[in-house]
C-alpha cells in the first residue's frame, strides 16, 4: 500500500485547561479519497482538524502527512500539504481583495511574480469566480465567499484539502454549485459536517468521531444506514431522508 | 450584504483627481492642512482663496458638492465648539448683534470654524475620490511603516463585518423588548459592548488561525 496522504495515529490531545478532546484517534486517508468527518458536537471535530496541519501539537500520538511528520521544523511544508478552509469565509478572507487573498498562501510559500499570478488565476477558475479577482471579498455573496475561501487554498496546490463545515449556511443552489466544484477537483478531501446527505453525495467513505475517538469508519452508505451507531451517537438524517432511496451519482 | 462597489465615502468616479496616485493625493492633502493651519487667522482672504481652491478641485472630481456637505456632518462637534469660544473666552469685549462677546473667542471660533470645515471637505475629497485600497497602497509607498499600513487594512476589511455583527445585536435586543430610552435598560448597552469586544477579539484569533493555517510567520508577504 502507498504512504497514505493522512496518517494519524494514536492521536490524543487535551487543552490548556484540562479538558481533553481527543483519546486516540487513529485514522488514514489515501491519496484520491473523499472522506467525510461525522460527529456529534464536542467530538472534537475541529480539535483533529487542527492538528492535521500543526495549529495544535500532539499530545500523545502522531500526525503524518504524506509521510512527513507534523513538526515544528517542517510546519511550513505541513501548511502546503495540507489545505484547512474554516467555516466562516470572514475568517478566512482577511485581505482587501480577492486577488491579494488567494495570493496569501501562495506568496507566504515564496512564490511572486507571474507564477504567482498564474496560480491565483489558475485556483480561482477552478472555483468559477475568476471574473471577481479584484473586488473586495466582503462585497462578495456568502456562496462566493465560500468559493474564494476554497480557492484561497486551492492556490496552494494541496495534497490533502480539509473543509470545515463546507455546506453551512449555504442556499441550496450554492450548496449544490459547491457541491460540483468539490466534484471537478482532483485532490484528497476530508470533509468536517453535520450534512449527512451533502456527505453521501460527495465521500463514498465516512468516519464518525465520538467522545473523541473513531467509532465508526466504512462506506458512508452503511454508515448512514446503521440505526444503532447513529442513534448512539447523535447522528440524525434530516427529515424526509432516506440513503436507501437516494441515489448518489456514481452508484 | 450587497455587492456594491466601494466604501460609503467613496463617490465612484473616472476623473483626474480619480486616477491621480493616491500617494500624491495625501501629499497633497498634508501640504494643504500644514498651509491651511499654519495661516494667520485674520487672513481672511487667504482662506477665501484656499476653499476656492478646494471648490475648483472637488469640480474637477465630479463629486456633487451636495453629497461631501451630507457627509461633513462628523464636523458638528467642533462647530459647537466653535460656537461656545466667543461666550466662554475671557478678554476685551465686542458687540455681536447686540450680544456682548470677547473679541478673542470670536476670532479663535471664527478661524476654528473655518480651518476645521476646509480640512474635513478636503478629507473628504480624498476619501472620496481614492478606493481605501489604493490609499493604503499610497501609504505604503509613503514609507508609512507596514505595521501600520497592515492594522488599517484589517481594520477596513473587518469594519462592515463588525458593524453588521453590532447591527444584528441591536436586532436582537429590541426583538426582546429592548427600550433605549429606559434608563433601567442602559445596562444593557454596556453588556452588549462587551459581548462586541470579545466577539471581535476571538475572530481576530480565528482570522490569525487561518493565516497560520496559509503558512503565514508574523511577516505578511509583499
């Protein structure tokens, strides 16, 4: 088997204060997957999400991205690796335009001039708001905002792109848009959400976080599908849903 | 929120004083402040020939003078102030319609209004007529330090942000029978302030999260 994108292992991890949020968690990703991250909240999501790239440091355990350990000394080359867009495009668009944003990454990695350029250019068209290069991002609608905040990553050039929460206060039309963007990208995914059906269309794999541990990790339609593991831990489909009769294109 | 174009003070525009670099555009508008306070007060001429000056500059912007006098408003402070010197300054006194004031206080308010209303039309003309984001480019080649040039620009990308964080707390307070003029309410403002404040302060730390998580080391990228 290849060196897997995502290798956690053994993960534990308690805050400052005392609280502990995650008790070992071990989880893989390969290169080419699309993995859904489901949980209840206070599974400590989020907490994992952080250490992929190395906001927070292991307590016990390891983070491994392609092989590379998340460490201090490779932080910089763990950051490429690993795209993280946050949940709050205001967080995550933090410069007076869209160009200079999706710039960020890129120009922090030591790129300038034309190749810069190119993969600004070059991310932006893959989310499909090229046209808006030099507005000001909090001029954009929150569906955009979205998309660049995708972008802002994506110019990066990736191997491991980790969405939080990608489809929350979405409409449905820009939900579905991200949906197809998402689709076109020929890059690793693993995908934090309470939207269980925007899971089953987009990840054929799930691992369901609770209590801070792995307790469930296969096919997202057998996971959705397992009354007990759901209803043990919090997982709900919205009403009217049904993975039996939803048909996921690709099946 | 809309998608708009540009700030509230800002007149969309193609004219000369549009397209002028914005950093000759400060310059231009510190000479005219240091000239404007440094004149005497008594000449008034001069003054009539600076706010000519100013008329000639904002014609030429295509700026409808109408919408910089609704927005000099942020002057009536300083008019009030303006007003009260003649009563409150001590010296020889002078008869103004049949009011005994001090001829000092009347000079000082006289020249305190005229200064102040020149300096805030021609801000506002800058305002106006530069993007927020080609004046902290003109600041930056000022040699501004970037520090500086950096704390403005966060501030002008998160100050829609904030307000409309402000505005839907407001929202949220009268949706519960909130009464400002009840004073028994007031606390509540000071609560509310507070909840702004930390607010603000931990999406500054999610904001600083993700430019970590774009590999940012304390040195924005030029």
């Amino acid at each position: 088997m290849s060196v897997p994108v995502l290798d956690v292992r053994g993960l534990a991890y308690a805050y400052p204060d005392g609280h502990q949020a995650l008790f070992g968690v071990d989880l893989h990703v390969h290169r080419g997957e699309r993995v859904a991250l489901l949980g209840p909240n206070g599974a400590g999501k989020t907490t994992l999400v952080l250490h992929l790239n190395g906001i927070l440091q292991a307590g016990a355990g390891s983070v491994a991205v392609s092989g590379l350990p998340v460490e201090k000394a490779n932080l910089r080359e763990i950051r490429r690796r690993v795209g993280v867009v946050f949940q709050d495009p205001d967080d995550q668009l933090f410069m007076g335009t869209v160009r200079a944003d999706v710039a960020f990454g890129p120009a922090n990695l030591g790129l300038a001039g034309a190749e810069l350029d190119r993969r600004v250019m070059a991310a932006l068209d893959q989310v499909g708001m090229a046209e808006y290069v030099d507005r000001p991002p909090h001029h954009l609608s929150y569906g955009q905002r979205r998309r660049v905040a995708v972008a802002t990553v994506l110019a990066m050039e990736p191997e491991i792109l980790v969405l939080d929460e990608p489809s929350s206060n979405l409409d449905p039309a820009s939900r579905r848009e991200l949906a197809d963007i998402l689709r076109s990208l020929d890059v690793t995914v693993l995908m934090v959400t309470h939207d269980l059906p925007y899971a089953l269309e987009l990840c054929p794999r799930s691992v369901v976080l609770s209590g801070g541990t792995v307790v469930a990790d296969g096919a997202t339609y057998d996971v959705l599908t397992d009354e007990v593991l759901m209803e043990e831990h919090r997982l709900e489909l919205p009403f009217g849903f049904d993975p039996r009769t939803a048909l996921p294109p690709g099946r | 929120m809309g998608a708009g174009h540009g700030h509230k003070l800002h007149f969309h525009g193609h004219s000369a004083i549009h397209r002028a670099p914005a950093h000759l555009k400060v310059l231009a508008l510190l000479g005219f402040m240091i000239v404007v306070v440094a004149t005497p007060r008594t000449w008034y001429a001069a003054f009539a020939l600076y706010l000519l000056a100013l008329v000639v500059v904002i014609a030429i912007s295509r700026v409808p003078l109408t919408y910089l006098l609704k927005r000099s408003v942020v002057e009536l402070p300083f008019v009030f102030f303006a007003l009260l010197l003649p009563f409150v300054a001590t010296g020889p006194q002078t008869e103004v319609l049949g009011v005994s004031v001090s001829q000092h206080g009347l000079e000082a308010g006289i020249a305190l209004l005229v200064k102040g209303t020149l300096g805030v039309l021609a801000s506002l003309t800058l305002a106006a007529t530069t993007e927020p984001q080609d004046l902290l480019a003109g600041l930056e080649r000022l040699r501004l330090p970037v520090q500086l040039v950096q704390i403005m620009a966060f501030m002008v990308r998160y100050l829609d942000v904030v307000t409309g964080e402000m505005h839907r707390m407001r929202i949220a307070r009268e949706a519960r029978g909130f009464d400002a003029r009840n004073p028994r309410h007031w606390p509540v403002l000071a609560r509310s302030a507070g909840a702004l404040f930390i607010r603000s302060y931990e999406r500054g730390e999610r904001v600083h999260l993700a430019m970590l998580s774009r590999g940012y080391t304390g040195r924005m990228p030029r």
